[in-house]
C-alpha cells in the first residue's frame, strides 16, 4: 500500500508540472492604430512645417526691409538671416527624423 501511494503521488506531481506544458501561447494583439498614429505624425509635422514656413517669410520680410532702410548693412543683414534660416529649417527637419522615428 505505501508503493501504491508513493507511485500515485509522483503521478499527480508529474502530471501538475506537465500542465504548463500543454497550455496554449497567448496570440498577440493587433496594433489596430497604427493608421492614426500615421494621420497624427502627418498632421504633427504638417503643423511644423507650416510654424517653419512663416517664421522663414517674416525673417525674410524682416531682412529685406533691414535692407531697404540701411544699405550699408545689408551684408550682417544677410548673413544673420541666412543663420537663421537655417536654423528654423533644421527644426523642421528634426521634425520630420521624429515623425519616422515614432511611425
């Protein structure tokens, strides 16, 4: 009797470790937003690029009236706004880098 009940426990511990075993994988969830997350990037950087494109028609605007109002320092004049365009368009293009990074 005492053989029996050692080989029916063993039994029962096997069986209770094996369960896991036959358990089926969780299955994974769809990223069903993946379609917003792309309207949402494109109207992001389009709001970028439209702050960029204003900032660069003032700071053109700016200039051209600097220069209009003082010939002779027409050449800092454009030296800054030339820095400055660049700097504003480099801000529109780390807006881009983020929109595919974060698609």
């Amino acid at each position: 009797m005492k053989k029996l009940r050692i080989f029916f426990f063993a039994l029962v511990g096997m069986l209770m470790t094996a369960m896991p075993v036959l358990a089926q994988a969780p299955v994974p969830e769809a990223d069903n937003s993946a379609g917003l997350k792309a309207i949402a990037a494109g109207i992001g950087f389009a709001i970028a690029v439209f702050g960029g494109a204003l900032g660069q028609s003032r700071i053109g605007a700016a200039a051209c009236e600097g220069a209009a109002r003082n010939p002779g320092a027409s050449a800092k004049i454009q030296t800054m706004m030339i820095l400055g365009l660049a700097l504003i368009e480099s801000l529109v293009l780390f807006a881009l880098v983020i929109v595919f990074v974060k698609t």
